[in-house]
C-alpha cells in the first residue's frame, strides 16, 4: 500500500510541485536581473535556495509571500 502512495505521489503531486517551483524561480530570477535594488536581489536570492528543498507546505506559504510583493 505504501509503495503504491509513493507511486501515485510521484506521478501526480511531485511534478505539479516541480511546475510551481519553476514558475516562481522564472518570477524571481526575473525581478533580479531588472531591478537595481541591492535589497530586491538579495531577497529574491533568498527565496530561490529555500524553493529548492520546499515541499508542498512551504511552496505554499512562498507562493503567497511573492505574490504579495
């Protein structure tokens, strides 16, 4: 039964999370490249390490965070 979770959770969920991750890396990396704000570009540098361990959880909270900037 545990095998067969871990089978549907790579299938469905892990990609998705993948998805979301890029979108907000592409934001971020974006923003670093057009601002001049020393302050912007050590947020966003900030935010794109925690997204590359973020499971579901964090992304969510991360998500939100960025888009209210």
């Amino acid at each position: 039964m545990k095998k067969l979770l871990n089978a549907i959770l790579n299938l469905f969920i892990k990609p998705k999370l993948e998805e979301r991750k890029q979108a907000l890396r592409e934001k971020l990396e974006k923003e670093i490249t057009e601002t001049d704000s020393e302050w912007v570009k050590i947020r966003n540098q900030v935010y794109l390490e925690l997204l590359d361990s973020a499971d579901g959880k964090l992304m969510d909270i991360l998500e939100k965070k960025i888009n209210s900037i």
